[in-house]
C-alpha cells in the first residue's frame, strides 16, 4: 500500500499544509463498482458511502466494523442526512428522494429534473449550510454536455443552476478573496470552476476557472473542503486525493492510494480528523485489475486539522 506523501506549501500560499498523521489504511475491503457519496453521521458517529452502479447504500459503524447495506432498483448517486425528520434526502437515476434506512419501505421521489432526458442521471452532491442539496446530472455514457447543476431546496423548489456539462462532481464550498465560493467539478474538461456564492440567496454567479488538470494528473471527481477552507479533490485515473489552496489552487499536500480510480473524499471520525477515500473498479481492464486488488475498497487517513460536519437537508 503506498504511503501518503504531503507536500510543502511554496510562500505564495497562506494556507499551511496539512500534516498526515498517519498510514493509509483500508478501512472496508470491497469490490464497488463505482464507490461514492460519502458522508459522516456526526448525530449516528456512522459513515455513509454509495455503489453507484452497484445501486447500494452503506452504512459503516467504525467503532464496531459492522457493516449494512441497502439494494436498490437504480442508481443512487449522493446523500445527506435530513434535520428535522429522520433518514436522508438521496439522488437517485431521475432525481431526489427520500430514503429511512430504518425504516421497511421503498424511497419516495420528491422531483424528477431528468426524467426528460432518458441518458442522463445524477451524480454527485451535497447539502449547503442552509439545508438546500445541490446535485449535479450527467451523461450517463459520458459523452454528451447534457448535464446540469441542481438545487433543491426543502419547500420543494427545484432550481437549475449551470447546464452543458458531460460529467459532474462535487459540489463543495469555500472562502477566497473574502466572499463565499461554490465549486465545481466538470469532470471530462477537466475543469475546476469557481463560482461566487450567494448564501442567503442560495445562488451562484461569476464562473471562473479554478484549476485545470493537466496530462497525468487524472480527472477531478468529488471533494470537500476542511476546517480551515482547503480544498481536497479525488483524482479519477490519478492514484490520489490532493489538498489545494482554495483562492490558488495551489497543491498543499497529497494522499497516494493503490487504487488509480479515487472517486470522492470526506472528513468523519469522532473528531473529523479522518479523511475518508472511495474508490472504484469500473473502467478497468483485467491486468488493471490484477495490479490494484483494492480497488473499489474505502480508505482512510488522520490529517492533523478537522474536517468540517456535513450540512443536514433542512426538511
């Protein structure tokens, strides 16, 4: 298993780089397909993750190594857990549900954004810090700019965002230059965009490029940003999760895995200094496969710094 390998921040940057306090270490051995969604349970001390295509919710106690899962009838992309109610607001093939895990029933869909669109599906997403989930649409055969970027919010509304995207992931949120930012994963471009964020209006504006991946970087796929505003980012094809400086994007630091495809990233544990890694198999040619035994598994790392909760659904 490879070992991660911080790297120093150049004086440009004012943001230090994080410190990896420990191995890499495998925390479920698994074979997902497409390994996703990952949120930590601050309320539960559990940590959620997904199989897109394998159409499965898990849930993970840590402190047990128990380990439960759900089955599906179609995909299911991204979660958060709700505020007021229990269970948890999920992106499924067409839109958003909600989902009881403790409960004997099937989800029920609250709206259907790409029920037009019969190639498409949902993809990554997460709740903002006033309880609206935004989740990004896709092609699911990675070719047509047909996605779009989504918000939800918990009286109903359903907004669209940006659209002429192939593939979709994150989205997480930051400061840089002292306002509010959303950003965002165009996968395929690949592009980092920075959009200015207005938290109370729950609206974006402004779109910049934040990072450009260049050849041998791999593609940017989910993220999350830690306590003190870096930004950490999955790299699909890349072997890793590296940690960036949120106004330039600058690398701090970078976990290696032994898996090529790393799909997303966030920070659980008691004292969200975890920095939790899925990963995935699809894609990958039988030699791939043979070389990378874990892939598809869920990795874990202790970073000196915390994360930051998860956002709760606000209905």
């Amino acid at each position: 298993m490879s070992n991660p390998s911080p790297m120093a921040a150049s004086a440009a940057s004012r943001f230090p780089a994080p410190t990896l306090t420990g191995p890499l270490r495998c925390v479920v051995e698994a074979d997902a397909q497409l390994g996703e969604g990952l949120v930590w349970s601050v309320r539960d001390q559990v940590l959620y993750w997904l199989d897109i295509l394998g159409c499965r919710l898990f849930r993970l106690d840590p402190a047990t190594g128990v380990q439960t899962q759900w089955g599906f009838d179609e995909e299911i992309s991204a979660l958060a857990e709700r505020r007021d109610a229990p269970g948890l607001i999920i992106t499924l093939r067409r839109g958003f549900a909600l989902f009881d895990p403790a409960a004997d029933s099937a989800p029920r869909y609250l709206h259907q954004p790409v029920a037009e669109l019969p190639g498409n599906r949902f993809n990554d997403g997460k709740c903002d810090e006033h309880g609206r989930f935004w989740g990004g649409s896709m092609d699911f055969d990675c070719k047509l700019p047909t996605g779009a970027l989504y918000r939800y919010d918990p009286d109903g509304r359903c907004t669209r965002h940006d659209e002429g995207f192939v593939v979709t992931n994150g989205p997480t949120w930051a400061m840089a230059g002292g306002r509010p930012c959303l950003y965002f994963n165009d996968t395929l471009a690949p592009v980092t965009w920075r959009y200015d964020f207005d938290a109370v209006a729950g609206t974006v504006s402004n779109k910049q490029v934040w990072k450009r991946f260049g050849p041998g970087e791999g593609l940017p796929d989910g993220m999350t940003t830690d306590a003190q505003g870096r930004l950490w980012i999955a790299h699909w094809g890349g072997h890793c999760v590296s940690c960036h400086d949120p106004e330039t994007a600058e690398e701090l630091a970078r976990v290696v895995l032994p898996a090529s495809q790393v799909t997303t990233c966030a920070f659980g544990g008691a004292d969200l200094r975890t920095l939790f890694i899925t990963t995935a198999r699809v894609g990958l040619t039988p030699e791939q496969l043979a070389a990378e035994p874990l892939a598809g598994s869920v990795f874990a790392v202790q970073v000196d710094s915390p994360g930051v909760p998860a956002h709760l659904f606000g209905g």
